[in-house]
C-alpha cells in the first residue's frame, strides 16, 4: 500500500498515518469511520474496511448475485 511507503519515507508516527488514511477515505468507505470507537487504531480500521470492502466478502457476493440471474 502506497501509504506504508509514504509514511516510512516521510517518518510518520503512528498517530500521523492515521490521520492520514482517515482523510483519505472518501464515500462508503468515510462512512465507516462513523461506526468506529474513539479509539480505534489504523490496524482495526484497516480490518474493518477489508471486512466490508475487501475481496473475499464481495467475491461471495458477486456469486450469490450470479446464481440469482441464472
């Protein structure tokens, strides 16, 4: 991910990529920050983005709505 690059090249705290990445989601993925707890950390938030939008929960929904068209 380009932001790890950026963050160990600029020498970004742990607090600095957080902030960072927060304002950097935009749509669906911004509201997600709405259903986070203050202290949610970047590795929790990442999890939860991943769990929402990544690959594997969209693949079983792309194969649900496959067989629905057949």
């Amino acid at each position: 991910m380009k932001l790890w690059c950026m963050a160990a090249y600029l020498h970004w705290d742990d607090e600095d990529i957080f902030h960072h990445f927060c304002s950097s989601l935009e749509g669906a993925a911004g509201q997600v920050l709405w259903d986070v707890g203050p202290r949610v950390m970047t590795a929790d938030l990442v999890r939860l983005l991943q769990t929402r939008f990544g690959t594997q929960l969209q693949a079983e929904c792309f194969k649900a709505e496959l067989r629905a068209r057949q």
